[in-house]
C-alpha cells in the first residue's frame, strides 16, 4: 500500500481561487485512489493526485506543475 493525497475541489461549495481541499488514503494503485475518493466524496472533483501522505507537499508541487 502507498499513501496518496487528492487534492480535490467542491464547485458547490469552493470558489476556483482557493486552494484545493486534500483527501488523504492508502491504495495499492490510482483506481483504488479514485474509488475511494469517489466514494467518500461523491460531489468533489479530483484535480490532482500526489504519491505523497503529506498536504503541503501535494500543493507545492500541484502549484508548481501549474504555474
């Protein structure tokens, strides 16, 4: 299993000029990943998805990637 950080935004709720919302959860590939985001948060979209257990580090590099 692996750590990963979803960085995810709720457009009902989230305006586009905030940072992304993270979900953190272990996974032994990215579909796993995905459903279990989707599963826990079925009104969100997925932006990003970092290799990482940590939040800073998955928006530093989502920021960088995007810059």
């Amino acid at each position: 299993m692996k750590s990963f950080i979803v960085l995810y935004r709720n457009t009902k709720f989230m305006d586009a000029t905030e940072p992304p919302a993270g979900f953190y959860c272990e996974a032994s590939d990215l579909d796993e990943v995905e459903y279990q985001f989707h599963s826990a948060r079925p009104d969100c979209d997925i932006m990003w998805i970092v290799d990482t257990d940590d939040y800073a580090v998955a928006v530093d590099l989502y920021m960088k990637e995007f810059e």
